[in-house]
C-alpha cells in the first residue's frame, strides 16, 4: 500500500507541474501582448505629460511611488469608505478566515501584522473545520433526496409495494441495502446549485456595482473559491441604495459561495483520485504484461516445480492466505487476464461513496475496536481523511 500511495503521490504531483505549465504558457500567449500594447500607451502618456508640464521624469516617477504608497494605505483618487471602520474591518477578517485574502486592504502597523499571524491562525482553522461540518451535512441531505428519488423509481417499476412505511417490511430492506449514491451525481448536484447562486450573485452585482454580467460571474468564481485577485471587489463605494440590504445580501452570497464552491472542490478531488488510480492501473497492466512477456521468452523451456504453484500464498500487506486465486497467481508472477487483473483491482468510490451510502441507508458507522473516537470521525473531505490516517496509526494504550 506505501508503494501505491507513492506512485499516487508522484502521479499527481506531476499532473500538477505539467497542469501549471500548461496554464502558464496559455495566460503568457494571452495576456502578454495586452500588458505590452498597455505598457506603451503609459510610456507615451507619461512623455506627453512631462513635455506639457515642463517636468523631468525623475521628479514625475518620484510622485508616482509616493502615491503607490498611499494606495497601499487604502487612500484612492475616487471617493470610497473607510477602510478600516467597523464595517471595513469586519469584511476583512471576512476575507482572512475564509482564505480569501482580496488584498484591497492589509495592516500597515506592526501591531496589526503581529496580530494577524495569531488571528489567521485560529480563524482560518475554525473556517475550514466549518466548511468540512457543513460539507457532512449537505451530503446527508443530498443523499437523503436521492434515496428518496430512487425509493419512487423502484415503487412505480413494482419492486417495492406503494404503501409500505420505512422500515416496516423485510423487502424494502433488501432491495435498498445494496443502493450507493454515486459520487458523480453529488458532483452534479454541487456544480448546478453552485451556478446557481453565481448568476443570482451576479445579477446583484451588475447593477449595483456597475460591471458588466461576465465581470459578475468571474468575481464570483474568485471569490467563492478563494482565490481573491483583488482586482474587483465587492462593497467598497462609499454609499450604496439600500447600503444595509445589499451588504448583508453580499455577506450571505459570499457564504453561501463559498461553502459550495469548497464542497465542490472535495467531491471533484474524490474524482480526480479515481481517474489517478485508473491511469496507475493502465500502467500496472502494461508493465506487467510486458515485464511477463520477458519473463515467458527466456523461461518457456523452464519446468516449474509443482510444490511452489501449490504453495499457499501469502499477502504482503495483511501476511494472512489469499482467499481469491487472482491475488495468488498475481504474487506469483503467473500471467492473469485482463478481466481477472481488474476485478482484484477495483477500487470503490473512496470515503465518499462508503459515506454517502452509510448516510442514505441510515446504518451507524462501524467502528474497530482498535480505533479511537472522536467528534468528527463521521467527517467527509480533508479532516476526514486526516481522521481516518490518525485512526488507522494509533494504537489504544
């Protein structure tokens, strides 16, 4: 298992690299040109001004970063609020905890650094302990809906009778206990809600702040996912028609964006690390027909001793017998079939798809007696796999 997970960890890993380069060299090829051409107009409006005012360009740039200094401070050439007034200050622990990060506004004290350290510290681990526990519970009712939805489906093809309660009949049991919520369905569910509250956001955004819809649907995709260029940022004129109304619909929107989008962000992982392991599985396969096909080559004339293919074969990672005769002939080295290779190879849909049917069923999670409980043992996403590792390493003293 550490050697899988290795290959996994590398895999990924370079998929990364290989993502990022990708990214970069489509960003370079299309905003490159855009920062020249602007480049150019500003060298050519910067001359022209230095002509007409009779001013040395020294003195001109000299005013430039002084004024790059009090943009730092949250001091602009249009009119906007207060940076750092109660409700100034609130949005910006809002940005800190939730990782957004807009950087429209920083501390400029040293106070108000050292501060932050602490604050973020505690703030951004209690956030995402939130998001996980709110991830848990929307699962619960997206699974709860789906086990309904299927329930339906199953009455009107007649597997289960009309009028039966829940838990009232042997049959219903039996023909929902092998029922899973697939994981892909969740993933769908999660992008179209998440669209939604975009374009209801967006609408709110294009009239009030003055973007176009596109400007509104690209804030909230940075926003909600945390990201938070800080190049257009919500509420921060000076005054707005229904100020309270439209802060407080901002503050629930950002919310509710975020939540989503970070749920999202588990399920889609969940995704990616399936479609990991089949490309590892590919790779195994290939390897190993070829590495075999070496091995037949050079030992076909070779007699194998009937006493080591009878031999009882032990597994590696449990160091109990092999039950199916698959692992056997693959610890071998025998050559298996395709079929054979893949049906001992399946990997269920991780720690979602487990949970999601635990939850839709209404079974209690099992634990071992070797593992340790705690409050979130029952998470779903990155605390739960954190859990599940702490779990599977401790030993009870």
């Amino acid at each position: 298992r550490l050697n899988a997970d290795n290959a996994r960890f590398l895999l990924l890993a370079v998929l990364i690299v290989l993502y990022m380069l990708c990214g970069a060299a489509v960003f370079s090829a299309i905003e490159l040109p855009t920062e020249r051409e602007a480049k150019e107009r500003w060298e050519e409006r910067l001359e022209n001004f230095t002509r007409r005012h009779n001013l040395s360009r020294a003195e001109l740039r000299h005013f430039l970063r002084e004024y790059e200094e009090a943009s730092v401070a949250g001091i602009r050439v249009d009119d906007i609020r207060p940076r750092w007034d109660f409700t100034g200050a609130f949005y910006f622990v809002g940005t800190v905890v939730s990782t957004i990060g807009f950087g429209m506004t920083t501390p400029a004290t040293v106070g108000g650094k050292i501060f932050l350290i602490f604050y973020g510290l505690i703030g951004c681990a209690g956030t995402i302990l939130f998001f996980n526990l709110f991830l848990e519970r929307l699962i619960t009712v997206i699974a709860y809906i789906m086990k309904s939805c299927h329930e339906r489906q199953l009455r009107r093809k007649g597997v289960l009778p009309h009028n039966s309660r829940r838990g009232s009949g042997s049959s219903e049991v039996d023909s929902l206990a092998g029922w899973k919520p697939s994981v892909y369905y969740v993933m769908l569910i999660l992008c179209v809600v998440s669209l939604i509250i975009s374009c209801c956001a967006s609408a709110m955004y294009t009239p009030i702040e003055g973007w176009s819809y596109f400007d509104s649907l690209y804030f909230c995709f940075v926003a909600f996912s945390t990201i938070g260029f800080g190049d257009l940022v919500s509420s921060q004129n000076t005054k707005y028609e229904s100020q309270g109304l439209y802060r407080f619909g901002n503050f629930i929107f950002i919310l509710m964006g975020v939540c989503c989008i970070y749920s999202l962000f588990n399920v889609i992982s969940i995704v990616i690390k399936q479609s990991i392991n089949w490309i590892l599985k590919k790779l195994d396969c290939r390897c190993c027909h070829r590495c075999q096909r070496k091995l037949f080559r050079s030992r076909r004339n070779v007699v194998m001793p009937g006493n080591i293919r009878s031999r009882r074969n032990i597994s590696i990672e449990t160091d109990v017998v092999n039950e199916s005769d698959t692992d056997g002939r693959r610890l071998s080295g025998e050559m298996i079939s395709m079929k054979d290779f893949l049906a001992s190879n399946k990997v269920s849909l991780a720690i979602m798809q487990k949970q999601l049917s635990e939850t839709a069923n209404g079974y209690p999670r099992q634990m071992g007696s070797n593992s340790k409980q705690n409050g979130f043992s029952g998470g779903v996403g990155a605390l739960a796999i954190m859990n599940n590792r702490l779990a599977e390493t401790s030993v009870d003293r």
